[in-house]
C-alpha cells in the first residue's frame, strides 16, 4: 500500500508552524460562497467539524487550535483542547471560547448570522462531496490562517499518493460493491464523498441508480444486486462479516460467497480531509486485491 503515515498519522505530535501574517488582512471566499474579512493571522481558532479539524493539523495549524467538536478525536492533541457539540452548539459556548475565527460545516437554526452580529468571524464549510472538493477547502483553510505554502504542499503530496492509487488499479475489471453505512442498509449513492472515492477507484456502485447521496436500499434489493465486494462502515454497530453472512438470504450474495465482506473504519472513509489517502488505499485493496505492491 501507499505509505500513508506521511500524510497524516492520528498519534504524531502536529506541533504546527508559525502562520505567515504578511498574508493579513485577508479576504476569503469559504466553502458557502460567503466573503469573509480575516484582519490577522488567526491565534485561536474552534473547529466543529472532525474532518476540518485533521486540514488545519495537517496545514501546520495546530498551535493556534483552541476548541473542536466532540467528534474531532484525531489527532491526539485534540484531546487537551475543549470539545462542543457542533449539533446543536449555543451561540454562548462559540463565543465564549474567543476565537478568533470557528470553522462550521452546517448552520444550525441560524448560528452564523447570530454570530457574525456578534463580531465573531465564521468560516461556513459545508463538507465537501468529492476529492476535488476537499483539496478546494485545504486551500481555503490555508488561506485563512496563514498557512497557504503548507496547504499547497499537503494538496500536491495527496494529489501524487491519489495517482498512485489511481493508477495501479486503471484498467482492472471493476466489482460491483455495496457500501453499508449502517445496518438499517442505509448506503452512499451518487453526489456523496464516499461514493467519489470509489468511483476514483472506477468500482461499480449498486447504489448508483438510486440518484440519492445517502439512500437506504431493501435486504431485497441487495441481495438482486448481487454485490462482488461488501464493504461495512458500521463495526461499531456490532456488524462482522459473519454478522453479513448469518442474514436470511445473504448466503447467496458473491461478496458473502467468496469472503469478500470488509470492514472498513468510519472515520476515515467520512471524513474528507488527509485521511481520504488512506481511505483510498483500504478500499482498494479490497476491491482490488493484490493490485497495490
């Protein structure tokens, strides 16, 4: 496989780097399209959003983080910091942390307007659907914290790794797969992040006639299908390969025939951020076995 760890391993320090303040006052356009004045490099920054929060470690950002969500567990440093619910966070717990600018991927009940009346500087990121998309937000976080040279190079070193995956695959008969979200069969369709990781890696996905991002799909449905590759991102529900096979009429599905049911850690096939390298490589060695020296 692809040496990852260069990219971004959860148990490294992540000391960061001092951001350059000659790049302030800034002016970015964030992930919603909104322009957003930063008057100086930014000394304190809250994400609420786990895959965020891996970008601005990656970029050399570490220093000035101050809080994260409660799902942001990567890398260890984050541990030390504060945590919220980026859910269904208060207006007073953001603006009690000072920050001096909070990155959000969803607004609930009008949290940014609230908070731009209250002065503090808001960057929305709605989380991207694709590998294009994270590169275009890694850009973005590079320019509002001073930390443009070193988002540039984390965007080409995963653009490098990306093709190397890629290409080691080209050409390979592609498998149809099914990936299970959760055990209710809910999956990812078309317009997801998910789903443009497997079709970077040219898969077929049974899902893709749904038209719909995240579908929930029948037992029956499934079992028509006849997926070759099964991948599971719902371990954590108690979900196994020998789980798969024990369910009625599943015995008959390729995938469950040939042992070719996986699983594969939620966090970094959801999180479009650094990890999407390591997400890429997992899957496919899996879709692909012995494809990848």
């Amino acid at each position: 496989p692809v040496e990852t760890q260069k990219f971004f391993d959860c148990t490294e320090p992540f000391p960061g780097s001092a951001p350059d303040a000659s790049a302030f006052p800034a002016e970015v356009t964030d992930g919603s399209g909104r322009s957003v004045a930063i008057e100086a490099a930014p000394l304190a920054i809250a994400s609420l959003s786990a895959g965020h929060t891996e970008i601005l470690y990656a970029i050399g950002a570490g220093d000035a983080m101050t809080a994260v969500d409660n799902t942001s567990d990567c890398p260890v440093a984050t541990s030390s910091l504060e945590h919220i619910d980026a859910f269904s966070p208060s207006v007073e717990s953001i603006v009690a942390l000072e920050a001096d600018v909070v990155v959000l991927f969803f607004d609930p009940g009008d949290l940014v307007q609230s908070l731009d009346d209250l002065g503090v500087t808001v960057l929305m990121m709605p989380s991207p659907s694709s590998i294009t998309g994270v590169y275009d937000q890694i850009e973005i976080l590079g320019d509002a914290t001073g930390h443009a040279t070193e988002a540039d190079d984390l965007i080409a070193s995963m653009k490098v790794a990306v093709s190397e995956i890629t290409e080691s695959v080209d050409g390979l008969d592609a498998p149809t797969f099914f990936h299970e979200v959760d055990n209710t069969y809910y999956t990812a369709g078309p317009g997801s992040f998910i789903a443009d990781l497997y079709d970077e890696l040219g898969a077929d996905n049974i899902a893709e006639s749904t038209g719909q991002a995240f579908p929930q799909m029948s037992a029956e449905a499934i079992i028509a299908a006849d997926p070759q590759v099964i991948i599971l991102a719902d371990e954590d529900a108690g979900e196994s390969p020998e789980t798969v096979a024990a369910r009625p009429g599943w015995d008959v599905i390729s995938a469950v025939q040939n042992d070719r049911v996986h699983i594969v850690s939620p966090d970094i096939i959801s999180r479009p951020g650094p990890r999407l390298v390591e997400a890429l490589d997992t899957l496919a060695g899996f879709l692909y076995p012995g494809a990848l020296n």
